[in-house]
C-alpha cells in the first residue's frame, strides 16, 4: 500500500473551465475527507465520505462544487466554471474509522488563470 | 464552533537546541483530540502527536511533547534536540470526539526554521 494518492499533482486552468481531481484512499480505509488549502492558511474541510455516502458537506462547497465515492473507493472532486478565488491546494485523507488517524496526500495544487 | 488560534506565523531555532510552538482553541465540547501536524515543503501532511482531552498526561512521541492545559484551552508543542529536517509548517488541530464525522479544525499554521 502506497499511502493516499491524489491526481493530478498540478493543474492550471483558465477562468470558466471545469476541473477534476481524483484520490484514491489507503484501500481498507472507509472514510474519506476533502480540504482546502490556501495560501499561508491551514487546511479547511470541504466535505466527508463514509464508504459512497457524503454524510457531510461544508459551507465553503458551493453549488459549483461536486464530490462522488463511487462504491466506496476512488473519489473525485469537481469544480464548474473556476474563479480564481478556487486558487488552492485540494487535499484528500483517509481514515479507517471514527477513532483512527487521518493519512493524508500530497495534494492537488490547482491555479486558475 | 471551534476554533484553532496560532498566533505565531514563524519561529526559529538552533539545531539542537529546544522550541515550544503555540496554540490556543476554542470550544464548549469537554471531549475532543488535539493533534499537532508537521506539512514539509512537499506538502503532505504527516501527524506529529494526539493528544485526548481526557487524558491529564501530556502526550509525548520520541523528542515531541505537548503541554496541554485544558481548563486554559492551551496546547503547545515542543521539539527537544531540533534536527534540520523538523523544518516544516506545522498546524495545531481540533476534532471532536462526539458525532459520526470527525473532521478536523485546523489553525493558520507556524513555519518552522532550523539553523544549523
């Protein structure tokens, strides 16, 4: 088992277009969590899977945010017609269970232009 | 809702010697984890120590230990005998034990330097 792996490492992309990032969790872990990281800020929490339910989303995901765990494995997050305010690291983790620790990736540095 | 104040953006110490990193949070919950993560500069973020708030013993991992004082809702890090590769950002954290979803607050962050 490789860790928690997050594609593409870097993306940039021009003000309007539509991104898509992808994390693939430690396979035996359930849970799974999407963060936003900008600049000079700690992480914020965007959004949490247990298995293919998303039983919790956060504020700062607005309707141009959409985020799926098909079958309780890989996970994708997308943004629709970027601004650049949604410059940021997007981070992914994953966890085995409620009591259990997070592991997280490296992360997905998006940039709109 | 909770809230996780760093109000150190950087500090600096010399390889060996010891430093103490900050935090203070926020919260009317009596039980909840405490965590402290170090993100070096190719990001990912690694747990450092936990620290359960009903626990009255001070966590400690090797050459990191925390000083937690709940009633005064503070939770410092210190790295005894620094070593160049502790330099990093590192993030004080907050979960609470109680609910199905255990996300993390997270304050703003401190960047740490090490001075050989």
């Amino acid at each position: 088992d490789t860790g928690v792996s997050q594609n593409p490492r870097h993306k940039i992309t021009k003000r309007g277009q539509n991104v898509t990032f992808r994390c693939d969790p430690i396979s035996e872990h359930n849970r799974l969590y999407w963060y936003r990281q900008t600049l000079g800020q700690g992480p914020e929490f965007l959004t949490y899977f247990q298995n293919e339910a998303q039983l919790e989303k956060s504020r700062l995901l607005s309707d141009r945010f959409s985020a799926e765990r098909p079958k309780g494995s890989f996970s994708t997050l997308e943004i629709q017609r970027t601004e650049q305010g949604d410059s940021a690291m997007y981070l992914c983790a994953s966890s085995p269970g409620k009591e259990r620790g997070y592991t997280f990736g490296s992360g997905t540095r998006l940039t709109v232009v | 809702a909770q809230t996780v104040t760093q109000s150190q953006p950087e500090m600096s110490v010399q390889e060996a010697e010891t430093v103490t990193l900050s935090c203070t949070y926020d919260t009317s919950e009596s039980d909840y984890y405490l965590f402290w993560y170090k993100q070096p500069p190719s990001r990912q973020m690694i747990l450092v120590i936990r620290q359960e708030a009903y626990k009255q013993q001070n966590a400690t991992e090797n050459r990191f230990s925390v000083n937690f004082q709940k009633a005064a809702k503070s939770f410092s890090l210190k790295i005894s005998d620094s070593q160049l590769g502790d330099a990093a950002m590192y993030f004080c954290a907050y979960r609470r034990r109680a609910g199905a979803n255990s996300k993390l607050t997270f304050g703003k962050g401190i960047t740490l330097s090490v001075r050989p």
